[in-house]
C-alpha cells in the first residue's frame, strides 16, 4: 500500500518539478510519520523512502531505536526548550525554529555534545494566530542570530501554509518565502547561505514543488488518515 502512495506522490512532484524546470533531485520527499508506528517506517524503508518527519520528540527517538539506521529523522513540530535534549543528535534537520530562545538553547546542547546542528528557521508567512513561527519581519533577526551561533548551521526557512481547498491559494504564501530566503541571502550576514525550503504538504505540495521548495513534508497522502488518541 505504501509503495503504491510512494509511487504516486514521486509522480507528482516529478511533474511538478519539470514544469517548473527543475531537478527531481533538488526535492527531498520527508514521509510525516507522526502517529504511524515504527511497522509502518518499516514498510515505507522497504518501499525505498529514508526521509521521515516526526513532531514529537519523544515519538521520534522511540521509532528510531527500533527502525535501520539507513532512515533519516527530521523534526518538524513544535520544540520545546525541555525536549532539545531529545532531538539533538537525533534529528538530521531541525526545520522549526521558531525564537532565538529555542535556538540558543539548541546551540547550548549541541555544544555538549560536540555537534553540529543543521536548522530552518520557521516563518509564520501567512501570519496565522493559531501557527507557531516567527514573523517575516523578524525573520531576519533569527536567522542572523543563528548564524553567530558556532553549533548550528543555519540552511533556510520553513513554512506551515494555511489549510484550503484550492492550493493554488497557496501559491502566494510559497512565493514569498522564496523571495524572503532570496531577500536574506542579499544581506550578506555572516555564517549565513540558506539554500533550504521546507513549505508544502499533502494538499499542496506539487506547488510548493513549483515554487521552489527544497523539502515537502508529506504524510496523509503516503501513509493514509492519521488515527490520533482519542
């Protein structure tokens, strides 16, 4: 069943990305996991898919321990300070950011550890009261501090666009953050070269494809409705 979800996603962002003309390969296809068992990983590894998001972070190491070591783990939710612990040296990419706070807080934890942390600072583009994420106006304020911090390599903006009926209705949300990635870039900030785009989910990510995403964070449409706790 996974497989043939796989199959069909693949397809989409395939033609996406050659109306666009762009790459496959410049699209990282993140499988949202959360609320999946650790068997349903499994299958979707069998199937060939090695990217997985998870948003919380307790969730996301129980399933690694068990799963091959050949997945990939992104955190996508929301971190809070006391769970950094959990993630760091878990996760591959860190995509929600969403306040210096936290991002020191990642820096200080990284630096126990010795590591390197990879980042995305989220952008609460649609400026929606219920979504976490910085504003686009600070935006710029978050990542230039991230790129002073020596643990973490800041590599682009994350986004949570708003639900609808129409992606399309989207499309403008996904184009400013490319123009604001592309905004920051001119800056110049010291230790700072975003190069990452992690915006567009099931119901839209063909056009997040189009407009410039570099990661889709996609998880209905590969491993059917989530069964959350009652």
């Amino acid at each position: 069943m996974f497989a043939e979800r796989l199959k069909s996603v693949e397809e989409e962002i395939r033609r996406a990305c050659e109306k666009a003309d762009r790459k496959r390969e410049e699209v990282t296809l993140i499988a949202v996991s959360k609320t999946n068992p650790a068997e349903a990983v499994r299958e979707a590894i069998e199937a060939g898919q090695l990217d997985f998001g998870e948003n919380k972070a307790q969730e996301m190491v129980a399933k690694k321990a068990v799963c091959p070591d050949s997945a990939r783990w992104h955190f996508i939710g929301n971190l809070q300070k006391n769970k950094v612990k959990y993630v760091v040296g878990n996760a591959v990419m860190i995509h929600s950011v969403s306040s210096i706070p936290l991002a020191a807080e990642i820096e200080r934890i990284a630096a126990k550890k010795g590591l390197t942390v990879s980042v995305l600072a989220e952008v609460n583009i649609a400026d929606e009261a219920t979504k976490h994420g910085i504003g686009r106006e600070e935006a710029v304020e978050l990542v230039k501090a991230m790129g002073e911090m020596p643990h973490l390599h800041v590599e682009g903006l994350m986004c949570i666009a708003p639900p609808v009926e129409d992606p399309e209705e989207n499309r403008p949300y996904f184009a400013a953050m490319r123009q604001l990635l592309n905004e920051i870039n001119a800056m110049g900030l010291p230790g700072v070269q975003l190069h990452e785009l992690s915006m567009g989910m099931s119901g839209d990510y063909a056009v997040a494809v189009e407009e410039g995403a570099t990661f889709v964070r996609v998880g209905t449409a590969l491993f059917g409705a989530r069964n959350y706790p009652v």
